[in-house]
C-alpha cells in the first residue's frame, strides 16, 4: 500500500526559482526513507510538498489516496492534524511547558479529547525512553532528549507519516546515535518515515536512499529489500 | 473538488479537527501571557488605568451626591417652603394669620413665617447711606430648628425687652461681627438700636437668612412700624405626606387663587444644584476615553510584537494541525484576556481610589454597578478592536514561512 505518491510535482517561486522540477517519488507503507541533498537541492520544499504544508505548482502529491492538491487550506490543516508527524531540526518545543505537556500539544489539534491526551502523551513519552523526563522543561533537558521529546509529540497521534526534517542537524554524535537509533525502532515497528537530510553518514543507515540534485531526484537505492509493514 | 477530501477528513462523522474547545482556546490564549508576565501586567496596566479613571470619575460625584442627599434627608427633606408669587409692579405678602392657619393642616409638625421688614441697616447710626445688601427680616415661630440653624456664637433672640437682633452668617462678615465682642454692640436697624445677640452658622436652607439681621416679630412690629404681613412661611411635616401637602397648602394660604403661591422644597432645590455640577464629568469621562484608547494601542502594539515573536510557534502549531481560524482566535483570546484582567484589576483600582476619596470626606462609597460593568464591558470591547488586526497578521502567516522564522 502506498503512503505518499509524488507524480511530476514542480515547485516553482516567482520570478525564477524552480525548487522542484518534475519530481516522481513512492514511499510505501512501513517504509523508511532518506531523502539527501546538499543546501539549495530542493529538500525543504519537497518537506513541505509532503508534508502538506504548502501545494506543488504541477504535478500531484497524494497522501494515502488523498489528492493533496485539490485541497483548501483547512482541509490540508486537518490532514496534518490527523495523519503527519513532524520533527524539525531546531526540536521546536515550548520552553514554558513541560515534556509531556509539549507532547499533549502534538494531540490538541489532532482532535483527540482532553482527558486522553496525558495519558498517550506518557505513553509517546515512554516510547521514546523518556518517561523519567515527564515533568522537565526542555531548557532541563538535553539536546537529544529534546529531539526525542519532539519525536514523541510527532508519534503520539499515530500519524501515517513521520516526516524528521534534519532530526540530527543540531545534536552532537552521540545525541544524533540515540535519535537515530529511536527514528529506526520506529520504523520496525510499523511507522512509515522519511528524513531529510544532508548528513551522508546517516543516510547511509537508511534501508532506501533518495537523493536530490537542483531540485531532481538524481538516485533512488534500496540498500536492502523494502520491508512492507 | 473539496468533497474529495471530506469522507477522509470528516471520517467517522466527527467534526473538523484543529478546532478548539473553549477550554483549550483559554489554556492556549493565556500561555503567551503566563510566560511574560512582566509585559502582560504593563500592557494590562494601560487598559486598567484607563478603566479605574472611568470608574473612579462617575463614583467621585455618585459619592458626594449621595453624601449631599444623605445630609439633605438628615436636614430639611421635611421642610415646605411657602413663597407668595411676585407679580408686576405689586409685592406680595401672605395673610397675617398664616401660621396659624398653617399649624392647623393635618401633617404639619411646626410652622414659622418670615417677613422682610423694609426696615434700613446700618452699622452705626451715624452712617448717611443703609446697607443694601442687608435686610431685616422678622422672625415669628420656631424657625430655627426647623432649618437646622445653629447659632455660632452668642444666642437666639430671647424676647427680651430691649430690641435684640441675631445676625445671619454672610451680614455677620459684613458687618465685621464673626466674633462677638466681649461688650455689647449695637447695629441700627430703621433707625432703631438693636442689640447683636447672636450669629448663626450658615443656613443652606434657607439662604436669604444668611444676608439678613433678624429680629424679633413683636419688636418689629413694636419698633419697625412692620403690618404684620409675611413674606414667607415655612412648615415642617411628616415625610411621606410632604409631596400630598403642597397643594394643600397652596390652598390653605391662598383659597380663592392658589396659585398664588409657590409651595417649594429647598432641599430638592440644593439638590438640583448639586446635581448641575455633573456636567463637568463629561471632560473627565472624555480623558478617561482617551486613556482607553492609549491602552489599547498598547495592547494590540503587545500583540503585534507577540506574534513576531512567536513566528516559529505559529508554524509549529500550524504543522500539527492548527486551523488559521485557531491560531487567529489565539491571539484574539491574548487580547480578550489581558484586556479583562486589564479591566478588572482597573475597576478594583478605581472602586478602592473611590472608596478612599469618599472615606477621606466623610462621603458613604457609591461605585455605580453599572460603570463596573460597564468599565468591563469597555475593556473588553477595546481587547477585541485592538486584538483583531494581530490575529488576522497570525492567522494569514503561512506555515512554510512561519517555521523558517528565526
């Protein structure tokens, strides 16, 4: 079953930017993908595009089935509520709340009622290895630990995609090996994930590398067989 | 095209999500403000100033009207004043028997009459030219008390056998006899010594005593050639048959026409006065306004820089699923909130001010509910004016560019 189809997606930004030029990209269920590329290769756009964050110029995104591009705004937000997980490279937590309060805020908008949003925001939480870090705020925590709290958040809705734009990009090796390491469980245990990176050495771990050149996908190597979940 | 994605969105026939509960909404909307405290409690700080100058503006005069009534119905709500209508060339009086006729009426408690006597006053009878601004009134009845005189120094006219006269409080300063001397002094009054017994406290009540030297009603009638004819007569009565009585007496003093008379309260007339004062709480009103309206530039110039600062934050919110209608209610929440607690803390503010200014003049505390109300109201109708250009600048960020803020 496929999770996200790319066909012929061109992004374009006036007057003369071409991001994207007639992308065609399958990522199937359960899958695990690196998507690598040096600055400027188009790999935060096509973040965006899969993430439902912005629309294609041309061609078509579908997110399990779904045409993204025939979508208004509100309707793409609440696909992103339901149905897509996010990890940036800056965590991107609330310095003012705790861990798990960060990770219930994964779950407002997701719809999930407020007396269930603790307790799957604990269990995220202990997914990641963090339970004993429930009630520290990130300025308590450390670089990966925050990560992996962002990673929670991400997963604590159950999202059909996982998309970790640069996860490792501020964290020292070991922080990165344990982030990694949790982006990896993940993806045994059924997550489809896709992570946009520059990082050579960490795309190298991924079962599926795909790599993207002034805005072309250039390669696509499945280093192992694709486990479909 | 848009039913495309409603089966998948709508799925399970629950209700769009990214949308949320008022509890929510509150919990969101106040995190800006819990996190910066300093900067909610300034901007809050411009909308309660504005809002306790409001209340503090309107309960300053509700207070001391409701202290002059208080002191009205304390002295004089019980009073009738009766004035004979002046007319043309010729100067009315009332009929000699006036205080009796009006002891006889039913509610009546006490009855007195006055008359101007025409008589000349001067200080000494050596002066050529009278004193025009002071005139000799008779006194007949026990008037005094009836309009809460109190004699300051000296004492009340005693029937003494010797003309005597009490000086009412402003002919007392003009006469330069405030304080009485120790020997006995005499002013000239239709060409006749009469001795100065007394000075009176001033008599709100009954303010054209205050010009006057009053003299008894015998020695004026035994010394001042006067007719006998008042010119003005006073009752006290039972309080709620005051407003049945005027007519009453109107027809009492004057049967065939009574019209002729004017029956009047003075305390309604002091009161009438106390009020006019009011007009110029409009100014006030008017600055209290613009207090306002400087807060809430001050608010919504706290939320603009609110949401550049929380760029990043809308971004994120808008990647997990957040409507723009839930990041603009968001911030709209912000501004209603701080503007409440804005108003509130203000209306307290402005109620305490109130409160001490009352206390320190002896005033009982009026704080109009309704300008608390009001006040509130007014507070929060400038957090929404002042939140909506911010919340509409958050909701129209797009997430692409909010998560790539710095």
């Amino acid at each position: 079953m496929t999770t996200l189809e790319l066909d012929e997606v061109t992004k374009a930004f006036p007057p003369d930017v071409v991001a994207l030029d007639r992308v065609g990209l399958r990522v199937e269920r359960g899958e695990l993908v690196a998507i690598v590329g040096c600055s400027g290769s188009g790999k935060s756009t096509l973040l965006h595009l899969m993430g439902a964050l912005d629309t294609p110029t041309a061609g078509s995104v579908r997110l399990d089935g779904t045409d993204l591009t025939a979508l208004a705004d509100r309707d793409l937000t609440d696909l992103r509520a339901r149905r897509l997980g996010f990890v940036f490279q800056a965590f991107h937590l609330d310095d003012a709340l705790t861990a798990t309060q960060n990770v219930m805020t994964g779950l407002l908008y997701a719809g999930v009622p407020r007396r269930l949003r603790r307790s799957r925001a604990l269990e995220a939480l202990e997914r990641v290895g963090l339970a004993h870090r429930a009630r520290h705020r990130p300025q308590q925590l450390s670089g990966g630990e925050r990560q992996r709290v962002a990673i929670a958040r991400a997963v604590a809705k159950d999202p059909v995609l996982l998309l970790a734009d640069e996860p490792t990009g501020a964290l020292d090796t070991a922080s990165a090996e344990v982030v990694v390491g949790q982006l990896e469980q993940l993806h045994r245990d059924g997550t489809t994930v896709v992570i946009i990176t520059h990082d050579v050495e960490l795309a190298r771990r991924a079962p599926r590398r795909v790599e993207l050149r002034d805005g072309r996908v250039t390669s696509d190597v499945a280093a192992r067989p694709v486990v479909v979940g | 095209m848009r039913g495309q994605g409603e089966g998948l969105l709508r799925g399970r026939g629950r209700t769009r999500v990214g949308r949320l509960s008022v509890t929510d909404l509150l919990e969101v909307g106040t995190l800006g403000l819990r996190t910066r405290r300093l900067r909610t409690a300034l901007s809050g700080l411009g909308i309660a100033v504005g809002i306790a100058t409001v209340v503090l503006v309107t309960s300053i005069p509700a207070s001391s009207q409701a202290a002059l009534e208080r002191q009205l119905s304390d002295l004089g709500a019980d009073l009738l004043r009766i004035d004979p209508v002046q007319g043309g060339e010729e100067l009315r009086t009332l009929p000699q028997q006036s205080m009796g006729m009006l002891g006889r009426v039913g509610p009546v408690t006490r009855a007195a009459v006055v008359a101007n006597t025409h008589a000349e006053v001067r200080s000494n009878p050596h002066r050529l030219v009278a004193d025009g601004a002071l005139t000799a009134l008779a006194l007949d009845g026990d008037l005094l008390p009836m309009i809460r005189a109190r004699v300051a120094h000296g004492e009340m006219l005693d029937g003494d056998v010797a003309p005597t006269v009490v000086l009412g409080s402003s002919a007392a300063r003009r006469l330069g006899l405030e304080r009485l001397p120790a020997e006995p002094v005499t002013i000239d009054v239709g060409g006749v010594p009469f001795r100065v017994v007394g000075v009176l406290a001033p008599t709100p009540l009954a303010a054209d005593l205050q010009t006057a030297v009053l003299v008894d009603w015998g020695d004026a009638q035994r010394w001042l050639g006067f007719d006998g004819h008042p010119t003005v007569a006073y009752v006290t009565a039972r309080e709620d048959a005051i407003e049945q009585l005027r007519p009453v007496l109107a027809a009492t003093l004057s049967p065939q026409q009574p019209g002729r008379v004017v029956v009047s309260r003075p305390s309604d007339v002091l009161g009438a006065k106390a009020a006019s004062q009011e007009a110029f709480d409009g100014l006030f009103l008017g600055l209290a306004g613009v207090a306002l309206l400087v807060g809430g530039i001050g608010v919504a110039n706290t939320l603009f820089a609110s949401v550049l600062e929380r760029r990043r934050d809308i971004g994120l919110r808008r990647a997990l699923g957040a409507q723009r209608t839930s990041v603009g209610a968001q911030f709209m929440t912000e501004a209603l909130v701080l503007c409440l607690l804005g108003g509130l803390a203000g209306a307290a503010l402005g109620a305490l001010a109130a409160a001490w200014w009352a206390q320190a003049r002896g005033w009982p505390t009026v704080v109009p509910a309704t300008v608390v109300v009001g006040g509130v109201a007014a507070a929060l109708l400038t957090g929404a004016v002042a939140g909506i250009a911010p919340s509409v600048r958050a909701s129209r960020l797009p997430p692409t560019v909010a998560l790539a803020a710095d």
